[in-house]
C-alpha cells in the first residue's frame, strides 16, 4: 500500500516578521520535515550576518504550526 506524502511548509521568523514558504515540499512524515526544518535552520545560521537568537523556522502541515526551530547561533 502506498500512503500519499504530506505537504510542510518552512516559514522563518525573523523578529515580529514571518516569511511564509508559499509553496511547501512533500515529505514522508513529520520525522522527515523536523530534518528538514534543522537543515534549513541550520543553512540559514550559517549565512548569518549577525544575530538570529529571535528568529526561527516554522513547520506548518497546511493547517497549523506543528514545529517550531529556533535559531539560536550568533555569527
């Protein structure tokens, strides 16, 4: 039996401002999105120019946050 993936979306906070992922990726399971969502937090660390200790990325299934990584590094 084949089970259809789930669509996430990564939006990032930055600060008071979201910028919302409008088109989203098919992943298998939520395990699959929380990698995601590490890997992008941690690519976004990396090009840094300075503080990200108020930002983060957000997961959302299409209907509501389920995840939240906060980014936590300062460049």
């Amino acid at each position: 039996m084949v089970f259809p993936m789930a669509r996430y979306y990564f939006h990032v906070r930055r600060g008071r401002m979201t910028i919302f992922d409008h088109c989203g990726v098919e992943l298998a399971d939520f395990v699959e999105a929380t990698r995601e969502a590490v890997r992008r937090a941690l690519e976004i660390e990396a090009n840094a120019a300075g503080p990200v200790s108020n930002d983060a990325v957000l997961v959302d299934d299409g209907s509501s946050t389920i995840l939240e990584v906060p980014l936590t590094h300062f460049a």
